[in-house]
C-alpha cells in the first residue's frame, strides 16, 4: 500500500506566534528559514498543529534532516524526544 505523501506546500498558510520575531508567521516561513532548510524551532514551534516530524521525514532528504538535526541542533532533538514522551504518557491516562 502506497501513502499519499501531501505537497511541500500543504500547510504553508497556517500561522502561530513565532518565539523569536514575536509574531505570528506561516509555516512556510518557518519551513525555509534558513537557506530552504525549516527554522531550528520548527519541531518544537509545530509538534503541536501537525504531525510535524513525519511531515519532515517525508519532504526533506536524509542529508537534509541530518543537517537540520545536527551538534548544534542537539537540543531541539532532545526537546521533541520529550515532547513525543509525554504525549504518550498523556494518552495513556485513563479518562483521555
């Protein structure tokens, strides 16, 4: 069975405050930040509106992520590691 990969482009009109301008800024600002790479925060900004992780497993090439992901991006990785935790320990509560 074959998914369907949605275009690069699909959440690029959605918004949320941006923590380091101060405002809110689409997605595709966040998602080309840094020479077509998405912004150091982006895990950690979007992880809450989308399937963020998965949307860049599918849209950035290993090499891509590698950079993205790197020594000096150690700690967004450790954040999202986190972040994917507790959620699960969310969805394991009873009464959710």
């Amino acid at each position: 069975m074959t998914e369907k990969r949605i275009p690069i482009t699909f959440y690029d009109e959605k918004t949320r405050p941006c923590p380091q301008l101060g405002g809110d800024v689409p997605f595709k600002y966040c998602r080309t930040k840094d020479d077509d790479l998405p912004c150091d925060n982006v895990l950690a900004c979007w992880w809450d509106r989308f399937d963020i992780a998965d949307f860049i497993g599918r849209h950035l090439s290993e090499a891509d992520i590698a950079r993205l992901l790197g020594p000096q991006r150690r700690n967004l990785a450790s954040l999202v590691k986190l972040i994917r935790q507790a959620d699960q320990t969310v969805d394991a509560c009873p009464g959710r």
